[in-house]
C-alpha cells in the first residue's frame, strides 16, 4: 500500500490529520475501522489525514469520542477554523461557553464580549490597514465574535463581572456615531440581571491591582482558570496556585472602582458628547 507521507509543519491542516493518523495507528487500527466509528467513509478519513480536506466540527468531535481522546482534535479544529486569533483563545473560547461565572478586565479597548459590530469592525480594519491582518481575516475574526456572544444569550446566562479601565471609554474607536453606539451598548449591558459593570477610573492610580487585560472563568464544578495576553501570546492557565492570586486581585480591583451606578452615571456623561 501507497502510504503518502504528511508534513506537519506545513499547515495547520496538515497538522491536524497528522495527529488523526497517529491516533488512530496507536490504536492499531485501519482507515476503515477508524471510519466505521466515526460514521464516515474511509475515502472521507484518508482525505482528512492527507490534508485535502478540512475536518468540520462535526467530525473533529466524532473523532474525539472514537479515539478516546477528550476535546483534543475540537480544540485543534478551533485553533485551525479561527487561525488568525492568539494561541490558546480558541481553547479559552469553548470553556467561556461553559462557564457559570465570566470575570473580565480591560485596559485600552472595550472587552470583546461587549463589542457592538460596527466597533469591532472598525477595530478590524484598523489592523488590516496596518498591514497586521488581511481584509478575509478581519471578517473572520468579527463573525468569530458575534458566535462568541451567543454565550450572553443562553438560556441560563452566566453571571459577568466587567471592570473596564476608564480609558476603554475615554477612547474614541470608529467615529462619534459608532463610539455612542458602544456606548449604549454598555449601558444596556449594566441593566442586565446577570451582570455588574465597573469601570476602574484613573483616579485609582497604582492601586489598580491588575495591569494587563485578563479573564477569569469559574466552571460548573467551581474551578477557576485565567486568561491573559501579551501582543503576540494567549496563554490559558488552570494552575490553582497561580489563579487564585488573580482572582484576589481581581476582587481588590473591584472594591477600589466606581459602582455599577456610578459607573453608569460616567458613561451617560460621555455619551452626551458624542451625540
């Protein structure tokens, strides 16, 4: 038999039905055993695991409940599907769908989860015109934030603490008319039953707590993990020994930022400028 050799290294599709060999060789098994499981034709594995066909969320989760091996190739389709993201935010995506608790901090720009579309797009094109993303990748990435939040709109949403550094509000993005739409946005968000907005006003100084954009998840079984970036890194964190301490800080922060009321109050004001 014909085995084609795979480069992993060649793409991140490559990479993928690489792993999807290895697996399923490991076991000791054939194509058509592997295909049997799945549910899918031996022609449509081979053309996975040889890169000329992309893998779908569908069959990356059905090759994890045959293999045996937990969430690995959904995170790998994620990672592959939403490319033009930091490493480890796919992965930290599918938690934050899960989470009975969501904590964010943000520092420069409104989070992610509170981003109108018209705000989001002109934060896309910004980097496109920098040269640091493509026009399809711009596109990728807000359509990869709307799906991300449909996790406000569960059926049992969950609780959202957001604390924003004041110069999230205090910078324009995309104009008058669309930074007064984000603006109300927040407003709206404030008035939910399952969230408490705060906004860290510059007055705090160096008793702000936190200096980098993180976020912090509590699952369903009470664990906690963190979230945070640098320019270029996402790194995801479940380490309880370094958590926690984030999670102090986090509560510290709270105490020393304005009330949602006040919070409110701040960006109403702000708001009436840019009508």
């Amino acid at each position: 038999m014909n085995i084609k050799e795979l480069n992993p290294a060649s793409s991140p599709q490559a990479a993928f039905g690489a792993h999807l060999r290895t697996c399923r060789e490991e076991r000791g098994w054939k194509q058509e055993d592997l295909a049997a499981e799945m549910e899918y034709s031996s022609t449509h594995i081979s053309s996975v695991e040889t890169g000329r066909k992309m893998p779908t969320l569908r069959f990356s989760r059905s090759a994890d409940r045959a293999l045996g091996t937990g969430d690995q190739f959904e995170r790998r389709w994620r990672e592959l599907k939403h490319g033009v993201l930091l490493e480890g935010f796919p992965e930290y995506v599918g938690l934050e769908g899960r989470a009975a608790e969501i904590r964010v901090f943000e520092i420069g720009i409104v989070p992610g989860l509170l981003q109108t579309p018209e705000y989001a797009r002109a934060l896309a094109d910004g980097a496109v015109q920098r040269g640091a993303i493509t026009r399809e990748q711009a596109t990728e990435r807000v359509s990869f934030l709307g799906e991300r939040q449909r996790v406000l709109e569960r059926s049992r949403p969950p609780m959202v603490f957001v604390v924003m550094d004041e110069s999230c509000i205090r910078r324009t993005v995309g104009g008058p008319e669309v930074m007064g739409g984000q603006l109300d946005r927040l407003i709206e968000f404030a008035a939910r039953p399952n969230t408490v907005f705060q906004v860290a006003s510059f007055e705090i100084g160096e008793r702000r707590t936190i200096n980098l954009p993180i976020n912090l998840l509590t699952l369903s079984d009470r664990s906690v993990l963190c979230y945070a970036e640098s320019q270029t890194q996402g790194h995801l964190d479940r380490e309880t020994t370094s958590v926690l301490p984030v999670l102090t800080a986090y509560h510290q922060l709270q105490a020393e930022s304005l009330s949602q009321a006040m919070s409110v109050d701040v960006i109403e004001q702000l708001r009436k400028g840019t009508s």
